[in-house]
C-alpha cells in the first residue's frame, strides 16, 4: 500500500501527468488526424495532458512515423521510446547524411565544463539524498564520482611531452591533441578496476541522467521562487 501510494505521489507531481485518460485520449487524437508536433503541443497544452507520452503511447498502432536520424539509427534511443523497425518499410530522406550521423553516434565529446558540471550536480544530488539511497547506488555513485574527478584532473593537467600529442594555439587558448586506445587511457586514469559496463548498465536502469536533470531543474526553481 506505501509503494502503491508513493507510486501515485510521483506519477501525479507533473500536471501533464494527472490523467492517464486525457493522455490516452490525445494519443487516438494524434492517430486520426496527423499533427506536426507544434500542433501536438499546443493540444496537449490545451487539455492539460503530456503530448510526449501520448505521441509514445500512438507508437504501436500508428501507420506512418516521422523521426530523426539519432533516433532510427540508435537501437537505444529507438528502444527507449518505445520504436520497433521490424518488419518496418524505412524511407530515409536526404541519405547522403547518415554517414556522418553515424560517426556522432559512435563518438562522443566531454569538455571540462561538462565533467565539473556533472560532478557539481552529482555531489549535490548525493548530500540532498544521502540518507535514501540504497547501498548500491552510494556504490555506484561513488565510482561515478571517482570516473569524473579522474577525468577533470587528466583535462587540467599540464602539458605532455608525450610524442603523440600535438598542440594548436588559438588566441589565449592551446588545444592539446593526444591519441590513444582506451585502454592506455583507463591505465592513464587510474580507473582500470572499475568495470564501466556495470557502470553502463546502472546508468541506463537508474536512468541517473534523468534523476539529475530532475533535480537540478527542481532546485533552481525554487531557488527561484525564494528570490
């Protein structure tokens, strides 16, 4: 019954999210006349319902469905929507981009901004929820922090006289470029006894990412309001 409550506390703290029959309703909307999803927005807006999940919703039994690139190529972003390509006629528009979609897919880029701002959140995250976390999320948080304090202090170390790195001055700023397989840079790191496929896993199950963005939006917009 406590589960059963605070289940129905989280689903209800969005008001788009109030009504499952007004979701449900907008989705059948959304099969019978085509919108684009401005239109969408707006209708979901009008009746106070999620257009988000009521576009996921229409998924299964919709006839013709429009996505971009990231999302039909990704086998993850498709799973996480919900998206099935089986048995589906796909009609790629503009395929001379999917290359280079691809490659940005496959690859990806973290600055120092970004690693410091990741761990500032989840520090935060951390101190706010300490006393409700699970013993293996405080594990695994831990080991995440312990990836990102690595990381922010292989970015802010002084320059290499390693023969594979090469540098580009632009004004005031140098950019460094550095090559190596990533396992001599897990070894660079430190990191090489933690297993960043459990790592994975955690992540895509907590859904952390989601968790932080949550609760970074839901803090300053109380900071907001005490202003």
């Amino acid at each position: 019954g406590h589960e059963k409550g605070k289940r129905k506390k989280r689903k209800s703290s969005c008001p788009y999210l109030a009504s499952s029959e007004a979701i449900s309703t907008l989705a059948m909307h959304s099969l019978v006349r085509p919108s684009d999803i401005e239109d969408l927005a707006n209708l979901g807006k009008a009746s106070h319902s999620c257009s988000y999940y009521a576009s996921r919703e229409a998924l299964a039994a919709a006839e013709v469905i429009v996505v971009p690139y990231n999302t039909l190529l990704s086998q993850q972003s498709r799973r996480s929507v919900g998206l099935s390509i089986k048995n589906a006629l796909i009609v790629i528009d503009e395929a001379h981009n999917i290359p280079e979609t691809l490659r940005n897919i496959s690859s990806c880029q973290l600055s120092l901004l970004v690693a410091e701002a990741a761990l500032s959140q989840l520090l935060a995250y951390t101190r706010k929820y300490s006393g409700r976390l699970a013993g293996r999320n405080v594990f695994y948080l831990g080991q995440i922090r312990r990836i990102l304090l690595a990381m922010i202090k292989y970015l802010k170390r002084p320059p290499s006289a390693s023969k594979n790195a090469s540098e580009e001055t632009k004004g005031n700023h140098v950019r460094r470029k550095e090559m190596m397989a990533a396992v001599d840079l897990m070894f660079t790191l430190k990191l090489d006894n933690i297993n960043l496929f459990s790592i994975i896993r955690y992540l895509e199950k907590s859904r952390l990412s989601q968790k932080l963005l949550g609760f970074i939006n839901h803090t300053a917009a109380m900071t907001e309001r005490s202003q």
